[in-house]
C-alpha cells in the first residue's frame, strides 16, 4: 500500500498547486503506514530525473515547472518532520538543490528565487547552518575561483600552504561531486558539475542575507543561545570568506567585477550596517573583520582600477556609489568597534579620491561625469564635522573687503550666481570667505547648470 501511495503522489504533483502540498502530505502521514523518510526518499529520487529532462529539452514548460515547485514544497515539508534531519538535508541540497539553481539559472530566474527562498525557510527552522558551511559554501567558492580562472581545473586541493585557500575543496567534497552531480574523475571534466560564477556569486549573496535575517531576528534568551550562535558563527565566516573573495574578483576581469559589484558588495555592505565588526576564528586565530577594514581594501582595489583603463575607472566609480549609498548617512565612517587594530578610516580625507573626482568630471564620458558628480554631491551632504580636504585651502575672511583677496572676477561671477541659485549653505561672497565644502556646494550648481546648457546646445 505504501509504493501504491508513493507512486500515486508522485504522479499528482503537476496537478497540485504547492500551497495544497503540505496539507496532503499531513494527511497521508496521519493515515497511511508511509513514514515520512520514506515519503521523502521516494519524491528525492523522482527528482533527478525531471530535472533531466528539463536539462535535456533545454526548457521548462508549465507542467514541469509546476511539478518541480510542488515537489520542491513537499521535500522541504518534510524536512522539518522530527524524525528527519541533517543527512536528508545534505541529500536534498546535492541532489535536488543544487542542480535547480543550474536550472533556474539558464531557464527560469523566477523558479530560482523560489526555491532558494524553501530551502533557507528549511535551514533557518531546523538550525542546520554547518550544512551550508560543509557543503554549499565551499561547493560554491570552489565555482568562483574556476569560473574567475583564479584556480586551475585539475587543481582539486592544491598542496601546502595551498590549502587554506578559499578555492580548494577536502577529498570528502570532491566524492559527493562525483557521486551527486555525475561528473567523472577526471578533473578536467569537474568544471561541468560547478556553478557558473554569477549564479555562485547570487547563491552565496542569498545565503548570507538569509543567516543574516535568522541572526538578527533570533531572540536573547538563554534556551536559544546554542542556535544563535551557530548561525552567529556560520555568519561571520560566510562574510570573513566573501570580502577576501571581493579582493580577489576586484582585480580580475569585467565578468568578476560585475558579479561582485551586483551580488557580493551589496549583502557585505548590509551586513556591516548592522554590525560594524565580526569576529571569526580562522585555524583557531581569532581574527575581525571590520568595515573599516574591508573598506581600506576595497578602496585600495579602487586605486588599482583608477590607474587603468576606462572600463576599470567606471567600475570603481560604481563600488564607490554603492559604499555611499550604504555609509553616508550619519556622516562618519568610523568603526564603533576598532579592537581589529585598524587605523581610523574617513574616505573623504583621502587626495586620490578628490583627484580622480575632479578628473571625472570633467570626462569625455557623460557617464563617467554623472558617477563622478553624484560621489561629489554624496560626499557633500555628509557631515563635514572636523574634516579637511588636503587639496583644498580653507579661505578665511580677511577683514571687511568688499571683494576676498585673490579673487578673479571670474570666481566672484560664480560665487553671485551660485547664491543666486539658492545654494543654502553660500552666505555672501563679498562679506565673507568660503570654505572648501561651500566651494564644492557652488561648483556642483555651475556645473550642472553647463550640462543643462550644454545638453540644450
């Protein structure tokens, strides 16, 4: 009666919408002898093969996606069941999961989404984070660094000091590659069964921001002080491995910078707005990773990027943005926790930054312009506070002159119209002097006021 059962459900799914899933199911367990690992053995092996064929036709239509999303609901039902636990979900995430996201990835984005979103529900609820850790990080940094051609296809574990690197993966990995995904042992044909890099990079983004959610919502009490600090602990590790993994992309070709820039960078940044320092134990050394400190990186990565060419230049303009857009508000940029040793970091103090926006604007790239002007206008909304742009003289008033020594009629032409243009914080030029913020406040006005005459030209 049970493979009766079994092979009746599973013929059903294409039929069933996935909000009906979990109910059914509760009412099979409830009045058949089906236990539920043995419900979920069945449905985990029929998967394989739906997957295939949807491999195989190189498409999914509707009755094969609907089937894949019920299925998908039933197993991750399942996996919450009390007498299932973190071996079915290491099944599940091998057989089932990852192949999906291959899938998702080339044929339905939506799909993707979808069961990321069941398969963190499942993590989150049954606490089973050092699964991911053992598992779907490394599986999913190894990608990076073969997609990125930071490592080498035959290089499976590499030797030494080697082995630490975030790309190498232990034997036990590499055997549940070849006995999940169907890739042989040769290691050139291993790069088949990895992620391509922007779909390895959305998979580890997702994953952080669904251990961030869990670690932020946890309650601090004591009954779950062993649960919060798994998640803690797998957190501040995903995140120690996804800024060293930003180093690393930042510097190589378009493709990584792109990944990093729209998947890595914005779920670090979140992660740093709600805690401002990690601590992560790496070969038992305790280590912090800071936003100060990240961010030092990251801007010495943007330095590199300036000196070359003009593709290098907008994308460090475009992580620059992104920083601000996450860091600006509130005006400082200082770690309320500095135990990492770093020195204090205020990106507005550095000349470069200053330099390489006055070259921006002055561009023959109207995008390179715009980047460079709304970094400028960013940095002036801040609180200015005790800061001092090494570039840029102070001008003090120098007594009641009708006209500030040093003045060209040019300058005083722009100071009059820049007020007349409401610029709030411009007092009167004539009465007294400016300071280097105002000054910028008056050139953002003239300046945009010659791309508008200029696009009207």
């Amino acid at each position: 009666m049970a493979a009766a059962v079994i092979s009746s459900l599973s013929k059903s799914f294409g039929q069933i919408p996935p909000s009906a899933i979990p109910p059914m199911l509760d009412c099979i367990l409830t009045s058949t002898a089906v236990s539920s690992s043995s419900l979920f053995s069945s449905i985990l092996d029929d998967l394989p093969d739906l997957i295939e064929s949807g491999n195989r036709d190189g498409k999914l239509d509707s009755d094969r996606r609907n089937s894949i999303a019920s299925m998908i609901g039933a197993l991750c039902h399942l996996l919450t069941k009390a007498n299932i636990g973190r071996e079915e979900l290491q099944s599940f995430l091998w057989k089932g999961f990852i192949p999906l996201m291959k899938m998702g990835h080339d044929f339905d984005q939506e799909l993707l989404n979808q069961i990321a979103d069941s398969f963190f529900d499942v993590v989150q609820s049954i606490h089973a984070w050092e699964v991911l850790e053992e598992n779907l990080v490394p599986f999913s940094l190894r990608s990076i660094g073969l997609s990125a051609g930071i490592i080498q296809n035959g290089d499976l574990q590499g030797t030494g000091l080697d082995r630490s690197s975030l790309f190498y993966v232990s034997s036990d990995l590499i055997e549940k590659l070849i006995e999940n995904l169907h890739v042989g042992k040769d290691c050139k044909l291993f790069i088949s069964g990895y992620f391509p890099l922007p779909l390895s990079c959305h998979v580890l983004s997702i994953t952080l921001d669904a251990a961030l959610r869990n670690f932020q919502a946890a309650p601090l009490t004591g009954s779950v002080s062993e649960k919060l600090s798994s998640v803690k602990s797998f957190t501040a590790n995903l995140l120690w491995n996804l800024c060293n993994v930003t180093e690393r992309l930042l510097l190589q070709g378009s493709e990584s910078r792109s990944c990093t820039i729209g998947f890595l960078l914005p779920v670090i940044f979140k992660a740093f707005v709600s805690q401002s320092s990690f601590e992560i134990s790496v070969h038992r050394e305790i280590h912090i990773m800071s936003r100060n400190l990240f961010f030092m990186r990251v801007w010495k990565c943007c330095r590199k990027l300036f000196s070359l060419g003009s593709l290098e230049r907008r994308d460090a303009y475009r992580i620059l943005s992104l920083y601000l857009s996450y860091f600006s508000c509130g005006g400082t940029f200082q770690n309320a926790n500095m135990s990492d040793g770093a020195e204090e970091f205020d990106i507005r103090s550095e000349k470069d930054l200053w330099n390489e926006i006055k070259r921006g604007l002055v561009d023959e790239e109207g995008l390179v312009r715009k980047q460079s002007l709304h970094i400028l206008k960013t940095l002036l909304c801040m609180d200015s506070g005790n800061q001092h742009h090494s570039d840029i003289s102070e001008k003090k008033a120098q007594g009641k002159h009708s006209v500030p020594h040093g003045v060209t009629k040019r300058e005083l032409w722009a100071y009059k119209e820049a007020k007349s243009l409401g610029v709030g914080k411009i007092c009167n030029a004539v009465d007294s002097g400016m300071n280097s913020q105002q000054q910028w406040e008056a050139f953002v006005l003239l300046f945009e006021m010659l791309e508008e005459l200029m696009r009207k030209a």
